[in-house]
C-alpha cells in the first residue's frame, strides 16, 4: 500500500505553520511560525500586519518544513490547507500558497475547516479514539459542543451567543494590563491567586441548555475594576485572575459534563487554544473519571493552532476523496 503524505498548512490568524504527516500518524516535521511579538505590543492580533508576515514566511516555513521531513514536492501525496474561519488577508496567503504549489506538484488539494481541524489534532496522538464521541471546543474565536457520530459526521450541540471563551480570557487579561495572548498569561497570574476572593457569576443560561455566554462574566470583572479605580482602591490581580478563571472553567465544565449527560456518549474530546488551560483540564480529568468517561485532550502545542492538526483533518479528507478545487476561496466567517 502506497504511504499518504500529506503537507498541511495553517495560516488563519497569526501563526505561519506547516507540517509533513505520513498516513495520518507519522508526524515528520513540523513547524510554527509565531507572530506573536510582532502583535503584542498592539494589545492583540493586527489583521494587516498579520497578513504581511504571512506572505514573508509562508515559503521559508514550507522549504523548511519539507527539508526536515526529507521530502520533495514530488513525494507528497497532497496539499491540505485552512481555508476558514479566521482574518481573510491570513486565510489567503495559505490558500493561494496551497493551491500553487498543489497545482504545480500536480497533486489534490485538500480545503480544511480550521474548527475541524483543532479537534483532529486528537487523532493525531491517539490512535484508539472510539465514536461516539463529545468534541468541547474552546479557541480564541469559537466555544462550542459538538456530538460526532463518525469521521465527517458531526451536529452541533450547542455554542457562545456572544464572546468565545478565549476571547473573554484575552479581554480580561488585557484589562489587567496582563498583554496578548491573555489564556496563558491568565493561568499563570492564577497561580499566585485565590479563586474564591471575587464571586464572579457563571452564565449557565436555561436549563439544559449546551448555550454558552461569556460576555457577562467578562463584564463583571471589567465593572469590579472600574468601580474600585473610582474608590480609588486596588485590586489583587492574582485573586482577579484566579476567580475569573475559576468562573470560565466552571461553566466550561457544567456544560460538558450536561453535553455528556445528554448524549449518553463515553468520549468527550477537547480541542482549541483554551484546551490548553491546566485548571480546564484538570477539572474535567477528575470529573470524567468518576463517570467512567474517556477524556483525550492534544499536547498544549496543538492546542493553539497549527499545521499538523490541519495534516491530520486533510489525511481524513484525503481518505474520503474529499478534494477541493482550483477555485477554492477563504471563507473567513466559515462555521461547522
Ligand atoms: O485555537 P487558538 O490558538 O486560536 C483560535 O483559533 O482562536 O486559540 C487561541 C486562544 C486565545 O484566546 C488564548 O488566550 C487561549 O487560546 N489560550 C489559553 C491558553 N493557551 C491559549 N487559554 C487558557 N489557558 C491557556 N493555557
Ligand atoms: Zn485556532
């Protein structure tokens, strides 16, 4: 049987990353190209900016990439790439970069779904996951709960009616005067902090309901500053932190394990940036094992976007005939 080499390449916000992965399990070479001290000292992600560094690093970081897997253009079996959601001017490097080099190597194209993606980066490292399965899915732009009954074959569940979990992270990091990307800086401020000293409320919506809304419980934090500057007090940032944390992980968690109840399903995948919080999956590790319940979770390095993960969503493809044609667009406000 002839080996399924597939080059993936990510390019939706503001990392440039390619990777080499043979049939779906063999990662040869990977690498991320992190733009994030070009935004930092902007307080986030500056789509212009962002799209310029993509077109400097897109070649280099494919030459290399493929230098360190030790294949040519003429070894691979096809080009997966991200073509939505995310900032359109990033989205297209990686399209338009895909398509020449697929199109000149005269191999299938491969259109990946970045949502889909950040989940497939679990079948990159665990090779006995079983369907069916619940997909909790936290990322800078998207928080959602997805029922997967096979490879393909998914509902949505439930999803934020307003911020994403990471977006509200990276608010109130900001407002803290913690900088860009606010998850990381945000658990690592916890770590000083009491996550009971504020009670922040959490936004558990209607009964049942797989709905998420973080808008509110960010605005909380912002108000409990605000009124303290005006009393001309200060707050204890690790406290704030921690119990804003506690908040979001909290909510995260009731809905999963609802997702779970109301499934009946004994997997719950986790994926997306925010996938990589310790307390996050900490909590539900503990959780999910008093249910009996599988939780898989990717390494932190695949948690927040990259190429590998969009190699392995485009090997599934790749095995389903799914090919994407020459005229394949970014579709910056694509959804599952
Ligand atoms: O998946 P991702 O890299 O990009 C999107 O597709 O949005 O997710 C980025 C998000 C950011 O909001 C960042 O603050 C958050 O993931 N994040 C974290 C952690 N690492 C990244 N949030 C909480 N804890 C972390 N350790
Ligand atoms: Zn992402």
């Amino acid at each position: 049987k002839k080996q399924v080499t597939i080059l993936g390449i990510e390019t939706s916000c503001d990392e440039t990353s390619a990777a080499v992965l043979v049939d779906g399990v063999d990662l040869r070479s990977h690498i991320i190209s992190s733009q994030i001290k070009t935004h930092q000292k902007y307080g986030g992600v500056v789509p212009e900016i962002a799209s310029r560094e993509h077109s400097l690093h897109i070649q280099p970081v494919v030459e290399q990439t493929l230098a360190e897997a030790g294949v040519g253009f003429t070894d691979l079996t096809a080009i997966a790439v991200t073509y939505g959601p995310g900032l359109v001017g990033s989205l297209l490097v990686g399209v338009s970069g895909a398509k020449a080099m697929a199109y000149a190597a005269g191999i299938p194209l491969l259109g990946i779904n970045h949502l889909e993606g950040h989940i497939y980066a679990n079948f990159l490292e665990h090779h006995d996951i079983k369907f069916p399965l619940a997909a909790l899915l936290v990322s800078g732009g998207h928080t959602h709960l997805i029922l997967f009954e096979d490879h393909g074959k998914y509902r949505v569940l439930g999803y934020t009616r307003d911020d994403a979990a990471g977006e509200a992270l990276d608010k109130v990091a900001r407002a803290l005067g913690l900088g860009y990307p606010g998850g990381p800086q945000i658990q690592n401020t916890s770590r000083g902090g009491n996550e009971q000293a504020f009670k922040f409320p959490r936004a558990m919506l209607e009964p049942g309901s797989l709905d998420f809304s973080f808008s509110g419980m960010k605005s909380a934090v912002l108000n409990t500053l605000n009124s303290a500057r005006m009393k001309g007090e200060t707050l204890n940032v690790p406290d704030l932190a921690a119990s804003f944390q506690q908040a979001v992980v909290d909510v995260l968690v009731h809905k999963a394990l609802t997702a779970l109840e109301q499934t009946g399903v004994k997997t719950l995948l986790l994926a997306g940036g925010v996938a990589a919080n310790r307390l996050l999956r900490e909590t539900l590790d503990y959780e999910l094992s008093q249910r009996k319940v599988r939780l898989v979770y990717p390494s932190p390095i695949l948690c927040t976007d990259n190429g590998a993960m969009i190699a392995t969503a485009g090997y599934y493809h790749f095995l389903e005939g799914d090919f994407a044609p020459w005229t394949l667009n970014a579709v910056p406000g694509l959804n599952l």
